[in-house]
C-alpha cells in the first residue's frame, strides 16, 4: 500500500496548498479598496476552494486547476506539457458562453491571462546578454547525458535554453472519433500567441487533410508575425506511425508533444527519450570505431575503409556501427529503467496518468499504461549526404580513393581542397534529387528498422519509437564531430532536427518539403521536425498568406511528419544584434522551442543569421 499512501499524501498536499492560497485571496479582498478588483480576488477565493480538489465547473475555474497542476508539477521537477487545452477546456467555455456566464470578450481575457502566467518566470538577466558571455574552453569529454551525441557539453547552450521550460499547448487536429477538433478556443489560443509575442507556452497545431481553410489561413497569420509558432503537425503521417508501434486508433488520434515536439499521448504515458548520432556512426565506420573529437574508440571496429572496395562495404560498416549502438541504448533503457521508482517515484503525477492506480504501481515502476522510449536519429541530413557524397564521388564517379578521403579527413580537408568541392557538389539532402534521397530513405528505414528490430523483445512493456532531432544543440553537435564526407568542416554545426544542411537546399522551401517527404513513410511517430525559414517579403498581405497556407496543405498533402516556419529577415536579426533595446521582442525558433533573439549568445545569433541566408 506504499504507493497508495503516497499518492494521499501528495493529493492532500494540493489541496491543502490551494485552500492556502484561497484563504490569501479572501484576505486580499477584504484589504482591497477597489470593489472591481476585491470581486476578483473573491472570485479567486471561490475557484480555489473547488479546484483542484472537485471537478471544474466553469471555464475559469478549468483554466485554474490546469494551471496549478502544471505550476506545482514543475516544482517538484516533474514538468510536462498542457497538452490539448482546446479540446479538454473547450466544453466549460461552451457552457459558460451558453449560459452567459462569460461573452467573448472576458473569454479572451481569462485565455489572455492563462497564457501570459507561463511567462512570469521569464529571465532576462544582464547575464544572458552576448556581450556579458565570457569566453569557455570546450572539452571533447564532457557530454551531456546523451552519451550516443556528438554533443559537446557547454555553458553556451545551458544560458541559451534559460527560458525554456517545457511548456506547450496542443490546439487543432483530429478527435479520438475522427472528426476534426477545431473550435472558438483554437482560435482564441491562436490569437493570444499571436497578440502577445510571447515564448512561452509553446504552441503548437494539429493539421489534416480536413482542418478548416480558416483555420489554416488564421495559423499563416500568427506564424507571420515571427517566433516560429504555431509548429506544424501532420495527423495524416502521426496517426498511422503511432498505430505501428501498438497505439490502438482512438488513443493514436489524441496525440499530443512532451516539451519540445516529441510525440506522446497525453495522460497515459511514461516518457523518456535519447538522440543517437548518425554521423558520429559514419565517423567511426571512416575511422575505426574511433571519435576524431575525442581522439579514442567509442564505437566498434568495422576495419580499415582504407580497403574498403565498394559503397557496400561502407554502408556495411555504417549499420554496423548503427547496429552496435541501438543495441546498447536499447539494452541499457530496459536494464535501468525500473531503477527510477526507488530512487525518484512521482507519485502526484502518477495519480493522474492512466494505469497507475489500477496497477497500484508508481508510473517509474511501469504503472502508465504507455511506456515509450523515443530513439531520436541525430545529425540525419548531413550523414544522407556524405553517404551520398562517397557513393557518387569515390565509387561512382572514382574522383578519388577511399585511402584519400580517410586523409582528406584526418587533416580537415587541408590541402584536399578539390576532392572537398567535388564532395561538396554530390548530391543532397533537401534538393528533390532522386539519388541522395534514395540514399536518405535507405538511411531512415535502416535506422526504424534496427530499432524495430532490438525492441522487438521488449514490446509487451516498452516501445521505442524512431524519430529525427536535435532540439536547439545543433552548435554543440557539430562541435564533437570531425571533418566529415559531405565537405563539412570539423567543428561546424549540423542542421536542425531533419532540415536540409545549411546552403545545400538550392531549390528552396518545394524542394526542401519534398526531400523530407520522401524519407519517411508513418515510420518516425516519435517525430522529426523540417525547420525552414521565410523572408518577410515572400508572405506580406492576403497574396503572401495564401501563399503560405498553399505551403502547409503541401505539407500535409505530400506526407509530412513536423513542420516548422520561421519569418524573419536577415537585416531584422543584424538591426537586433546592433540595437538590442529596441528588438526586445523578436523571436527565433531554436530546434525545440522559441527564444527571445536578443538574449541569444552572438554565436547562436550569428548561426541564425546565417541561416536566415542560406549560406555557410
């Protein structure tokens, strides 16, 4: 009964927290001259002394219990997303609206004030400013706890992601019956985004082949308005990659994101997640097992490429490497897990995820009724094209020997400057070049299919989901990584979660859309985000915004996983970085969530910017 006596514990604990806090607003009250705000606050009072502890019976009552969950659940470090607000929130306005209890109007403002609470722990301290970062040395040795990265631990990425709390609201996309969700509180989300300028909460909307055209049009109109948000999700390609891993339809269909975009389902699921690096495995079938970065053996030893003879016996030696370290997540995941409930059981949040309490079992000792465990493919872009590169320059075209790219890459290219070019001409990721996204689906379904393959023992109790991502670290990726088969020098950074390598998209946004739609087929449901960017000119007035809802239907229509769109110029981010002050409020998406541009460290700025250009 240990459990069950926790979870009273806890239970009682927030109710007594928020009779507390009632019982502060009554005394405001009494204290507070103005007769307009003392009704608030006994209002307050009212609501407090309901909820959490009943059920809701008004909109604003809803609005409280959800945020108190979510404001307690962060400070007991257990943060998680809102989920669906305009699905499980919608049915207390509808009422409050029918009965005229609220109009429109004081809706938006209860919404208003929801969504700008988020943003009351926002820092934007002298500290994060770029010209107050002092300088650090990296150390090829400390990663961060995602031992399979490339990612190289740093202060930099630590101030950078200070205002990012893993905060988001799901709005939009199909209903657990398959009938599509959208309502007035969609749009009410939406337009507070949008009015606001805010990072937080995160947002992001569900789209499918019958979201409403307004709906669509109304989502063009937040995104042009910069930060990147809504994200874009596909119903069409996530519903059916989570029905493959055991997902039945119903649950599958009310699918929501964990803090940045990976896919989980809200209320039932015990989450957890690492990223693996595909190039960090291309490096070591080049090179022995061994990181060029960190100077000795992290991976197996698949033989010297030097003799390799064919493009097989290089990608022989990749899913090798591939092969060796799924295993090792997949075996040290299920060996480690349960080791949780005994060192950090939630019991507060087990009493509200589904299978716990039936199970009497902590939702860390295997009591939610999902446990998923998403594989998350690093770095994709750039290792389709330096598969791609080898495949085309060394053995299709003989422009060199293996023997010579092995050195070419060992000096960082010096004095290979012309095997570099030609490596940086082959085809790529992101172009709707038939070869390099041949070889990019053959690189995404080896990696589902090695997962697929090692989970298949644990799938009673555990799933393993594949996706694609970086989050906001593509910096400190690209920082543990080597000189690479694609041109890419050592040090430099990757892409972003599954976007084309920086200047290499030549055809734009179309081909861009395309490529990614070609890599996946309902086999990534963890996710795996195609971030892209548009200048402000290209989506100005009704033309550009239907221009840009044309730009999501082709998104859903070709088969899309994620999506995201930024609209920024890059004159606007060079105007921020010389006159911070008055650019307080532009926003950047960073891989994962949005940032205030001008509290960004100059060298993420200066990532941005390049980007924003399509230039190395």
């Amino acid at each position: 009964h240990a459990f069950l006596d926790a979870v009273d514990v806890v239970l009682q604990g927030v109710i007594d927290y928020a009779a507390r806090l009632a019982a502060h607003c009554e005394r405001e009250a009494a204290a507070c001259s103005d007769p307009d705000r003392a009704a608030e606050l006994a209002e307050m009072a009212v609501n407090l002394r309901q909820v959490p502890a009943g059920p809701a019976r008004t909109y604003w009552q809803a609005l409280q219990s959800v945020w108190l969950l979510h404001m307690i659940f962060h400070a007991t470090m257990n943060g998680n997303a809102i989920g669906r607000l305009d699905q499980f929130a919608w049915p207390y306005l509808r009422d409050d609206l029918a009965a005229g209890r609220l109009d429109l109007e004081r809706a938006a403002e209860l919404t208003d004030c929801f969504c700008l609470k988020f943003n009351e722990r926002a820092a934007a301290t002298e500290e994060l400013r770029p010209e107050n970062r002092e300088a650090e040395d990296l150390d090829p040795l400390a990663r961060t706890r995602h031992y399979t990265s490339s990612q190289i631990a740093g202060r930099r990425d630590r101030l950078d992601a200070t205002n990012h709390w893993l905060q988001n609201v799901v709005v939009g996309g199909l209903t657990p019956e398959g009938e599509d969700g959208t309502n007035p509180l969609t749009y009410l989300l939406l337009e507070s985004y949008r009015r606001h300028q805010m990072t937080n909460p995160l947002l992001t909307l569900r789209l499918h082949r019958a979201s409403p055209e307004p709906l669509v049009r109304y989502a063009c109109e937040v995104l042009k308005e910069g930060g990147g948000m809504p994200a874009l999700f596909n119903d069409e390609q996530l519903v059916p990659a989570l029905e493959r891993i055991g997902i039945p339809t119903r649950d599958a269909r009310d699918y929501t994101n964990d803090g940045c975009w990976e896919v989980i389902i809200p209320g039932r699921t015990d989450f957890g997640f690492q990223r693996l690096s595909l190039m960090l495995c291309l490096e070591w079938a080049l090179h022995r097992g061994v990181s060029r970065i960190a100077g000795f053996a992290q991976g197996i030893d698949t033989g010297d490429p030097r003799a390799f003879t064919c493009y097989d016996d290089v990608w022989r030696a990749f899913l090798a490497q591939l092969d060796a370290m799924v295993q090792r997540v997949v075996r040290d995941v299920v060996e480690t897990l349960n080791d949780r409930h005994s060192i950090a059981p939630v019991p507060l949040l087990s009493a509200l995820i589904d299978g716990a309490i039936e199970s009497r079992r902590d939702m860390t000792a295997g009591g939610a009724r999902y446990r998923t465990f998403a594989l998350l493919a690093e770095s994709a872009a750039h290792a389709i094209d330096a598969l791609a590169a080898i495949k085309k320059v060394i053995f299709d075209d003989q422009r060199a020997t293996m023997a010579e790219l092995c050195d070419a890459l060992d000096t960082n290219f010096v004095g290979y400057t012309a095997l570099r070019n030609a490596l940086l001409a082959a085809p790529k990721y992101g172009n709707d070049d038939p070869y390099a996204d041949a070889v990019g689906r053959a690189l995404i379904d080896a990696f589902t299919e090695t997962i697929a393959r090692h989970a298949r023992a644990h799938e009673d109790g555990l799933r393993f989901p594949a996706g694609v991502g970086t989050f906001s670290w593509y910096i400190g990726i690209g920082e543990g990584l080597g000189a690479s088969a694609d041109g890419r020098l050592a040090g430099e950074p990757v892409a972003p979660n599954f976007s084309p390598a920086l200047g290499r998209d030549r055809l734009g946004i179309p081909g861009a859309i395309l490529s990614y739609a070609a890599m996946h087929n309902a086999n990534l449901p963890a996710g795996g985000p195609l971030d892209l960017r548009l200048n402000r000119s290209l989506v100005e007035g009704e033309e550009g915004t239907g221009r840009m809802a044309a730009l999501l239907r082709t998104f859903v229509e070709t088969g899309g996983n994620m999506l995201t769109l930024t609209v920024v110029d890059a004159e606007e981010l060079r105007a921020a970085q010389r006159d911070p002050e008055s650019y307080r409020s532009l926003r950047v998406r960073m891989g994962g969530w949005c940032a205030y541009f001008t509290m960004l460290g100059r060298e993420q700025q200066d990532h941005h910017i390049r980007r924003q250009e399509g230039r190395l």
